[in-house]
C-alpha cells in the first residue's frame, strides 16, 4: 500500500463514495472527506502518517484555498472592521484559553497539559471557514470578513506562539533568535509585509500585464508567484497560511484576478479533498475508549461557549444579530493548528498521547458539527434569533449596519445585489431617474453606492430583519441578483407570507433551478448562460446578412469597455 497511485485511489475512491451519501443529504462534501479519514485511521488500509500524499499534498490545498481568499480581500473592504477583529479575535482568544485549561484541569490534566489544551481550543479552522464561505457564496458579505480577519489574525498569533513554543535558529543561521525571539519575529513580519507592498504596487503589475496575453502563461506566472511568496514566508518562520493569503492579497486590485481565479478553482478542490482526509487520518484510535468522554465535553465546549464567546464581544461593537450570529457560527469549531501546537508540546514531553489524540479527534467532531450548522444557518437563526436578541446593543449600531439614511419612498425598485448584472441594472435606474433602494452584503460595494447618493442598505435578504427594513409594501418591482437559490426562495416565501404582489425577477444558475424558483413564485427567471446565448442569437438573426455590422466591430466593442465597467467600483 506504500505506492501514491494505490493510496490516491483509496482516498478518492472512498470520498467520492462517502461523498455521494452525503449530498443526497444536502450536507457539505467536507463531511465526507473527514469521515473517510476517521476510516482510513480506523482501518490501517495504509499508514497514513508515512503516506507521502498526506504529507505534501495537503498543504498545497490550503495554499490555493488562502492564495484565492487573498484575491477576494480588498483591504478597503475591511477597513472599518480592524479595531472589531483585532479585539474580538484577541480577548476571545485569551477567554477562552483560560477556561479551557480550566475545564481540562477539572477532567484531570496536568497544569501544563491543561494550558496546552485551553490554546488549543482557542483557535478555529481557517481553511474550513473559507471552504463553506466559497460554497455558500458568502466570501463578500460583512460576517464572511469579520469571519476570515479574525482567522487570519489567529493565524499570525499561532504562529507567534508556535515561535514562542519552539525557537529555531535564524535563517541566517547567527543565533539572532534564540535571543531576542519576538524581536527577531517583529522584524521578519515587516520584512514580510513590507514586500508584499513594495512588489504589489510597483512590480507585480508589469508582470502580469506582461504575461496576461497568453492564459496558459498567466496560469503558470500565478503559481510561480504564490509558491515563491509561500516560499519566502516559510524562509522567515512562517507558514503556508500567512505566505498563500499575503500572495493572493498581492493580486486583489489586479485586473487579471478574475482569470487566475478561474484557472485554479479546479485544482482547489482536489487538494483541499486530500487536506480534510489528512485531518480524519490525525485521530489515533488505539487509546479511543480512554479519550471519548473527554472528547464529548471538548466538542461540546467548542459548541456552545465558544460562539457565545465572540456573540458578547461583537454585539459590543454594534454588530446586528444575524451578523454576530453568521460571524460566531463561522468559527465554532476548532482549527489544525491546534493540532500542530499540542504536537510541538508532545514531541517536547510536556503533552500526553491521550492529549493529542483528544484534542485531534475534537477537531474532527467540531468540524462535522460545524459544517453542518452553517450549511443549515438559515434555519438556526429563524429558532434563536429571539435567544439572540440579548446579545444585541439596543442604542448604538455599527456604521456598517445602520439603516436611518434610507427614507420613507414610494414606487421604488429593490435592487439586490449591485455586482456586474444588478451594477448595470443600478445604473440604468439612476440614469432613468426611477426611485430605487439598493440591498448588498459587500461593505466596499455599499460604500460605493453611498458616495454616489444611492440608497443603499448592508444586508443579506436571508436576514427577516434586512427585508423589513426594505419597507415592501411600497415597493414596485423586485430584482435580485443573488446566485443562491435558497436566499431566493425565502425572499418568494416572506413576499407570499405578507400578501405584497409585485414583479419579482430572481437569478438562478441552472435550467433546474429556475423551474424550482418559477413554481416558489417568481415572474422572471434570469439565467445567465442562457441570456446570453438568446443575445447572441438575436444579433447573428438581425445582422448575419449583413457583413458590415462585424466590419470594425472589435474596436467599437473595445471602446465600450473601457468605458464602462460591470460593477459600481470593480477594479
């Protein structure tokens, strides 16, 4: 079983297997990949920690799951949002630390052990959130980069107490670490950010432009860089994580992020199949009947303090409850670096095998569990937002989040969404002069659309709160752009539910999906694909006869796109 061939087929064979099951309970495939490795370590078809498969390859799924996050995290965007993740990343971080090495001092660890365990408990998967971000299209929304800043800030912290945990020699081999190691760390960090300023502003464009007229050559240039940085963050004593995301952040306002994207989704997601399979591998099931009770009560603690934990922070800030909720739900689980930490204490004889095996196993329970929540976020939060309006500040919102600038109106349109199609429907409305109300979950694209006097609200239409503030009643006409069906339906499902009968156009992705969405209620189905093949045939059956509509056309349609764009402030 030592041949990669064999053991790829084993791992995939088994997922996709596993894989199928799962979807017909419309649960997330991670499910499937952490249960096939759970079955590959129960098993021993194969040893899979000398498996050469599960020691590289997974490593490269985290690269491009981060280097493609990076892309999409406009620093702009989350402006307004750095003095709410860095404190409530760091005091939830330092709570919940404490009352976790409580809670294991309580089941009978050591003092060490404990403290081991209590930091590992602190932490939350940043791979898995940004996986269930990607599936639910929800990587753009304000819980999705609350959620993502706060991982990334925990990462940088990890990686600052893995230096504290175990200090190596310099790069330079000079010793300067072992004796100033925060100091030597200070230093590597601006050497790290520094460059990634440097190179994004003044070289990386030329690059890209230079290589952008051949795709494939573009394809391969992107890789190269994403490794090179990767390379030059690990050189420094960093890690795959801080050097994949800062490569990614690199190409954000890049006019060509949009095709490496493209290129590389594809291969994200054999990599990161392998990444939660090597997860499930991590459990050690020798010692399982030893380990299970305090497994339980490790989960349980992820699960249930852990997010009231972060639900108390951010409701200081003035978040609104479906926010705190989508953002402390995002990270209720527990992340593989803790597993890297406590395998640093045992490896240095300060943590016990029954430790890491507990705390390996609560990892790979806290993320079922996870997955499953957030898949089915929408219908947790229609049973606790009532429990949730605790957590809410009564007197104060964050600037994000309030709503008083939107005035009572009559005969407007809503408009949900304002990226590329709902951006050009935006436009036209202004344009026209047609009263409309805007509903976006992007902050930077809300920023926009207030600069340039719209009305606009921040929200998701899954929250009942957002449609409320939408004022329907009074409304002419309703077009959403949102790819999800589901968004879709339950917006279908309140308008049926308060008896308001106006036009309503949705989008949906497949032929099957706009059948779903015509029977829930819609008047209009727009399907992307199919527009613009109906497009195509309307100009070939009106100028086909006629040779001269083609003569010139490349430069006239050149022209128009530089002088227009597919969404309010898209780079």
């Amino acid at each position: 079983m030592d041949n990669i061939f064999v053991q790829l087929g084993i791992i995939l064979g088994i997922s996709s297997v596993l894989g199928y099951g799962v979807v017909r309970f419309k649960l997330p495939l991670i499910i499937a990949y952490l249960i096939g490795g759970l079955m590959i370590a129960a098993t021993a078809i194969f040893d899979p920690r000398a498996s050469e498969v599960l020691h590289f390859l997974p490593e490269v799924g985290i690269a491009f799951v981060l280097f493609l996050i990076g892309m999409e995290l406009d620093l702009r965007e989350i402006k307004n949002l750095g003095k709410s993740i860095l404190l409530a990343g760091t005091l939830q971080i330092f709570i919940t630390t404490i009352l976790g090495a409580s809670l294991a001092k309580v089941l009978g660890f050591g003092p060490v052990e404990s403290w081991y365990l209590g930091v590992g408990l602190a932490f939350s998967s940043t791979i898995l959130v940004i996986k269930l971000l990607i599936d639910k299209k929800d990587e753009g929304s304000l819980y999705g980069k609350l959620a993502v800043g706060i991982l990334v800030l925990e990462d940088l912290l990890a990686v600052i107490l893995l230096v504290i945990l175990s200090v190596s020699d310099s790069a330079l081999g000079l010793g300067f670490q072992q004796a100033f190691p925060i100091i030597a760390l200070a230093f590597k960090a601006i050497l790290l950010f520094g460059t990634i300023l440097i190179l994004s502003r003044f070289v990386l464009p030329s690059v890209f432009r230079a290589v952008s007229k051949q795709n494939e050559l573009l394809f391969i240039t992107a890789l190269a860089w994403c490794f090179l940085y990767i390379s030059f963050a690990i050189f420094l004593g960093f890690s795959v994580v801080i050097g994949a995301f800062l490569a990614g952040m690199a190409l954000a306002n890049s006019p060509f992020h949009y095709q490496i994207q493209g290129r590389i989704k594809p291969l994200r997601e054999f990599f990161v199949a392998l990444f939660f399979v090597y997860l499930g591998t991590q459990v050690d099931f020798s010692s399982i009947g030893k380990i299970y009770p305090l497994t339980l009560l490790f989960t349980g603690y992820t699960l249930l303090v852990k997010p009231t934990i972060f639900l108390l922070l951010l409701g200081i800030f003035g978040f609104r409850k479906h926010t705190m909720f989508q953002t402390a739900l995002s990270l209720t689980h527990i992340s593989e670096f803790s597993l890297i930490i406590l395998l640093v204490g045992f490896k240095s004889g300060v943590i016990s095998q029954s430790a890491l095996t507990t705390i390996a196993l609560s990892t790979v329970m806290s993320m079922i569990a996870a997955s499953v929540m957030i898949t089915h976020s929408g219908k947790l939060y229609k049973k606790l937002k009532g429990f949730l309006s605790f957590f809410e500040r009564k007197n104060y919102k964050h600037a994000l989040e309030r709503w008083d600038h939107i005035q009572d109106m009559e005969g407007f349109v809503i408009v949900i969404g304002a990226r590329k199609v709902g951006g050009e429907i935006v436009k036209l409305l202004k344009k026209e002069k047609i009263p409309q109300i805007v509903l976006d979950f992007n902050p930077h694209q809300v920023d926009i659309l207030l600069k340039e006097k719209i009305p606009v609200l921040y929200g998701d239409m899954g929250d009942p709160e957002v449609l409320d503030g939408l004022n329907l009643g009074n409304a002419r006409m309703i077009i959403s752009t949102s790819a999800s069906e589901e968004d879709n339906k339950l917006l279908l499902e309140d308008l049926r539910s308060r008896r308001i009968e106006i036009p309503v156009i949705v989008r949906a992705e497949t032929a099957d999906e706009a059948q779903n969405l015509y029977k829930a209620g819609a008047d209009f189905v727009i399907i992307p694909e199919i527009l613009a093949g109906d497009f195509l045939v309307e100009k070939l059956r009106d100028h086909l006869p006629d040779g001269t509509f083609f003569k010139n056309r490349a430069e006239i349609e050149l022209e128009k796109l530089s002088r227009k764009t597919l969404a309010w402030g898209e780079h």
